[in-house]
C-alpha cells in the first residue's frame, strides 16, 4: 500500500504544477505554451477518481440501513476533495491563459493582427483553441461594437462580421454614415494602458503612409512617411497601437 507521502504526491503535484505555471504567467504577462502533458494527465487522474468513487460507493447505494465503515468514508472524502481540486486547478489554468489573450487583445487596441500576429510571443504560444477564443472574442467585441453605433461597418466582403488575424488594411473611402463614427469614437481603439500619462503632448514620427486622417480633436493631418507631427497624446495612441507612428524619444 503506497505511503500518505507518495498519495500527496499521486494526487496533487501534476494539479499543483499548472496551477503554479498559471501563476507564472499572471506574473509574467505572458502566455506560456500550453502544457499539454500536464493537463491529459490531470484529466486521467480525475478519471480514474471518478471511476473509484462510483465503484467503492455502489455496495452501499440503494442500501437499506447499510453505512460505509470510517475507512470507507475516508477513501471516499479524499478521492472526492482530490477530484474537486482537480477540477479547480484545470479551472485556474485555462481561465489565465484566456486573461491573458483578453490583455492582449485590448492592448493593442483590439487588432487583432496586432495582437495576435504570426511573429508575435503571444501568438507563438497559442494554440489552435486559443486561436478560436480569440477570434470569437473580437467577434463578440465587434457586435457589441456596431450595435451601440446602429448598425454599419465591420464587415466582409462576404456579408459575415468578423475580425481576421491578418486584417489590417480598410478601405476609408468606403466609409459612411455609422462607419464615420466609429472610426472618431472607437470603442476598441488605444489599448488598455491604466498608467496615466507622463505628458499631455507627445513628439511623433509617421512610420508608412496612410493619407489623412481626422483626430479627435477635429484637425485633419496629412500621414506621410517621415513626417514629424507634435500632437495630443489622445490623438495618437490608437496611430501608435496599430504601429502606423512612432514616439520621438
């Protein structure tokens, strides 16, 4: 009969490892590859659990004044705290791992090429399920989106209102009524960063060409790669996310 020590050990370290590998990534702000040994281990184990419950309480289901001994009920309440930490551990790793790809996709304004692209850490990391959840979250984002300005743009040549990892490029000329609105208040533009600023104007370097554009003051400025702008840092931070300017130091 295995030791109290070596059944710790068979029932928690493969749980404890993920979760302590969700810690490292809350830590970190990053997503870590998936470990995918860890967690097929901890669903065998909570298999296994599973099947050992069902069998050691059947003699006494359905019994009449039948009760199971104290190293019954023992065996039974440790397999049943095992299999519920389990649980919760696989619970805890999955949820960060979808945090973290939330973050990620606010901070960067909610690009999802911006984001999530092909050389990027995060993406390098992801998995194909992560892939899904993020694409199904700017989905539900750009729903959101389009029905608080009534309806309007965000949507494929093919009639279906989605985000693509490699969507970057819009036709403004195609821009009109609620489309017009959207770009000036941008519910997804400018990421996430809570730090306040450390100054309300900012020196910026136009990095490609992308034309005029209007700020949310109201100017209309002319991209031009090269050109050199001193603007509001409000006015920027969505040009910066989506890499189309750079900060002069």
């Amino acid at each position: 009969m295995p030791s109290r020590d070596a059944l710790r050990r068979v029932l928690g370290d493969n749980a404890q490892q993920l979760v302590v590998e969700a810690h490292r990534s809350q830590q970190t702000r990053s997503l870590l590859p998936y470990n995918t040994a860890g967690v097929r281990t901890v669903i065998r184990e909570s298999h296994s659990l599973s099947q050992s419950i069902v069998q050691t309480a059947a003699p006494f289901v359905g019994s009449q004044g039948v009760a199971p001994t104290q190293g019954v009920s023992a065996e039974l309440t440790v397999a049943a705290l095992a299999l519920n930490r389990n649980k919760r551990a696989l619970c805890v790793y999955h949820q960060q791992r979808i945090d973290v790809l939330r973050d990620r996709f606010w901070e960067s304004g909610g690009i999802l090429s911006a984001a999530f692209g092909a050389e990027t850490e995060t993406r390098k990391a992801m998995t194909t399920t992560d892939e899904a959840f993020a694409k199904g979250y700017a989905d539900l984002c750009l729903a959101f989106k389009t029905s608080m300005y009534g309806g309007g743009g965000g949507r494929d040549d093919d009639g279906d209102e989605s985000f693509r990892f490699d969507d970057e490029d819009r036709d403004d000329d195609d821009d009109e009524g609620p489309t017009q609105l959207m770009d000036a208040v941008d519910l997804l533009g400018g990421g996430t960063n809570l730090a306040p600023p450390k100054e309300l104007m900012v020196d910026v370097r136009v990095v490609r060409d992308v034309g005029e554009v209007e700020l949310l003051s109201g100017n209309r400025i002319n991209l031009k790669k090269g050109a050199q702008y001193h603007l509001a840092r409000e006015d920027v931070e969505s040009m910066i996310v989506a890499g189309d300017v750079e900060v002069i130091e």
